[in-house]
C-alpha cells in the first residue's frame, strides 16, 4: 500500500519553494527562495527543518542562484564560479550547527567545484556539474528513505521478535507492532518519505503497524505540530502525547519498538538528535524496549570521535517562556533551551541507514567509520 505523503520541498530548475513548518499545521503556505541568504534566513528561522531537509534545501538554493544569474557566472571564469559556491554554501553552513547532513553537503559540494576546475572545465560547465549535483541530492533522498524505511522494518520486527528473555515483550515476527517516535523525522523533514517516520511507513506499507505514538517533542512541538500532522494526514493509526508521558507508556507495556532520527552520529554511535531522545533511550534501557536510530548515511559523521564533540545548538529562551507569543513562564526566570541532546551508542540497538543497520560489536561500541568503508 503506497499513501499520499506531504512535501516540504518543491523545485524546478530556477526556482524553490520551502513549505512553511512555522504555519504547520493551521496554514499550507510555501514561501519563494530566490537565493541563498533567503535560504539562510528560512534554516535559521525554522521555516525548514529537519537535517536532510535543511542540507538539501541549501544545495538546492545554490543551485537556483547559480542558474538564475549563470551568465554573469559564465563570464567571470571557472575558478570564480567556485569561489561563488565556497563562499555560498560556507555562509548557508553557519546557518545552524548540530546537523551534519548541511556540513557534508558543503564539503561535497566545494570539492565538486574544485575538482571541475582543476579538470580543466569551462565556467558553464563547472556550473552545470554544481547545478546537477545539487539536483541529485533532491532526487536520491527519497530512494535512500525508502531504503532506511525497509532495513528499519525488518531490524525492528527482529529485534521485538528476539526478545526471548521477556516473553511479555516478545511478538513473533509477522506481528505488528506499537512503535514510538520523537520530533519530526517524516516528509517534512527530507524531501519525502522520512526516515524514522519512514520506518513508521514501511511497516505500515507491510500491515505491520499496529500503532504509532509521537512524542509533542517540547519546546518547539515538531511531533505535536508536524508528526502528529504527517499521521493524520495518512490516516495511520496514531497517538499524540507528552514527551514526560513516555517512559509511563512503556510501563504499561504498549511501546515494541522505538525509532528517532538523527542530526549527528559520531564515530562511537554516539548521537545528537532532538532534545529528549536521550530521555527516551534511558527509558527504552530500563523498560527492555529495543532503541533505533534511523538516517542517511550523510548524518554518519566518523570524523567526530565522540558525543562529546558535538556541537549542540542554543535557541531561543522564548521557545520556552512563551506558547503561541503568550508568555506562560515566571518573569525573571533563566532558561537552557539545548536544541538537541546526545545519546549514548551504548543505548543503541542499531543504527538504520540505506546500506544497512549499523550494529556495535563484540566489545558493545560502535564503529560507524568501519561501517562506512565496509557497508556504504
Ligand atoms: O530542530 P529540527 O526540527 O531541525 O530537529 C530535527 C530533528 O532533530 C530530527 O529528529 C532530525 O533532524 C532528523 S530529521 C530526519
């Protein structure tokens, strides 16, 4: 069964527009990106959101700059055609930190450009090549969710399916399952299918959902806003609650499985993904419910050794103080308001890329580098 699914990004050559998350999910309105700074604005701002989301958007913004003002491009010379991308996509980075998806893309990108010079292309086709590049980013993630969605289907029914030692929690595989999820990881955050929630999807596409919980996902609300949005969309079966209701849920026996996406896996599986998943993953430890992590292979980063490296991303106090502009906090009252947490690799179960589930091994610890040269 294939169900309609939303999209947060729409392109043609020349011309992008973002969905407008911070309208989700009252209003439909998607907002023109006529070039890179307003790409800027609308990643900072959370417009768009969601790694994969962010990453893509950036190329995508690039490459309609460089198409609209090609000619311009073509006359300054090849080598200026990649200053222009090092210097656009080196200011779309400092947009927001954490996700590693918008770096890699960066990198790639850069190199691309370099490399096109140094092969000796014109400008134009130097332009062309950054141009496509940034085209197949759009197009190759759907494939690579589809991919994540089925590996993720298949490790979560085995990992339920194995918990022999607690016959409670065990269902033989072919059964559906209960699964959890927090933040917003589904179409809206990639360009379509997901990848935690496209975990949620190929079950549901095998009848093996018996029912999705999404986590509110507090201060900013990406699971009651938009998850909650995407569930209701495709009729899945489907329930909002509380971040702080969780661990009770799982008391009560009704979560199998719980999945999450992420914005950085380190080399040891450590991973940052959205505040309150590390929450989960202690409760998942303490209750015998198996914790995935669901993301492209561009969120494994094996150059960040540790957790520890991490850089996590402040926002603003007001996403806390505040609901809907009305303030609900004390006056006076100091707020931390981290964007995202790290979880340990330790509680992992598996991480679920394209390629494959990246497992720890004989010693507990992950070797996502490994994994990279081996599996991707
Ligand atoms: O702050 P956001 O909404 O960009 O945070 C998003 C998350 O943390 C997601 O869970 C993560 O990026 C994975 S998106 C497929």
């Amino acid at each position: 069964m294939t169900a309609p699914t939303l999209e947060a990004i729409r392109y043609a050559r020349g011309s992008l527009q973002l969905l407008d998350q911070l309208k989700l999910p009252t209003s439909t309105v998607f907002i023109d990106v006529p070039d890179c700074d307003a790409c800027w604005s609308a990643i900072k701002e959370m417009n768009v959101r969601g790694a994969p989301a962010i990453a893509i958007a950036a190329a995508l913004a690039l490459a309609v700059e460089a198409h609209k003002t090609r000619d311009a491009l073509v006359a300054s010379g090849a080598a200026a055609v990649a200053t222009f991308v090092t210097q656009k996509m080196d200011h779309l980075c400092t947009s927001r930190p954490t996700a590693v998806n918008l770096g890699e893309a960066v990198i790639r990108l850069k190199a691309l450009a370099d490399a096109s010079v140094a092969d000796g292309l014109d400008a134009a086709a130097v332009v062309d090549a950054v141009v496509r590049a940034c085209e197949k980013m759009l197009e190759d993630d759907v494939a690579a969710n589809m991919a994540i969605g089925a590996h993720g289907a298949d490790a979560l029914c085995a990992a339920v399916a194995s918990k022999a030692a607690d016959p409670a929690r065990a269902k033989p595989v072919g059964a559906a399952l209960r699964v959890l999820t927090h933040c917003n990881t589904g179409s809206l955050a990639t360009a379509g299918y997901g990848t935690a929630l496209g975990v949620v999807r190929a079950l549901r596409g095998r009848n093996l959902l018996e029912h999705v919980y999404c986590n509110e996902t507090r201060p900013y609300n990406q699971g009651a806003r938009l998850t909650a949005y995407e569930i209701a969309f495709e009729k899945m079966p489907g329930t909002l609650i509380c971040d702080s209701a969780a661990a009770a849920l799982m008391a009560k026996g009704k979560v199998d499985a719980v999945v999450v996406g992420a914005d950085r896996v380190a080399d040891n599986g450590d991973t940052a993904n959205k505040i309150g998943t590390y929450n989960l993953a202690v409760s998942c430890a303490y209750h015998g419910v198996p914790f995935f992590v669901a993301a492209p292979s561009t969120t494994l980063d094996a150059n960040t050794a540790t957790g520890a490296d991490i850089v996590i991303e402040d926002r603003p106090s007001t996403e806390v103080t505040h609901s809907l502009g009305t303030r609900v906090a004390a006056e006076g009252i100091d707020v931390w308001n981290p964007s995202f947490d790290v979880t340990p690799g330790s509680l992992i179960e598996g991480i679920i890329t394209e390629s494959g589930v990246a497992r720890k091994n004989a010693d507990g610890a992950f070797e996502i580098g490994k994994f990279i040269r081996d599996v991707i």
